[in-house]
C-alpha cells in the first residue's frame, strides 16, 4: 500500500463514556475512523 494511503497513529482524549461505547462496539480504532468519515463526508 502506497505511503499516503496508510493510517498513521495519532492521539485523542476522549471521555470515558466515549470510549466505552466505541470498546462495545468492536475495534475501538476501526469505528472512529468510520465515525469520522461519515461526520466528514469522506
């Protein structure tokens, strides 16, 4: 996979209620992304 194409780590503070729910959910990694680019539009 092409260098731009790959994710790269980044850090967030998020409330504990957040992360709870994104753990329940799966892959805590995998839905913010996908949360972030439904809320983007990407």
């Amino acid at each position: 996979m092409p260098t731009e194409q790959r994710k790269r780590r980044v850090n967030l503070m998020l409330a504990p209620d957040v992360i709870a729910a994104l753990k329940a959910r799966g892959s805590m990694s995998a839905q913010v992304d996908k949360i972030l680019r439904e809320a983007l539009g990407l």
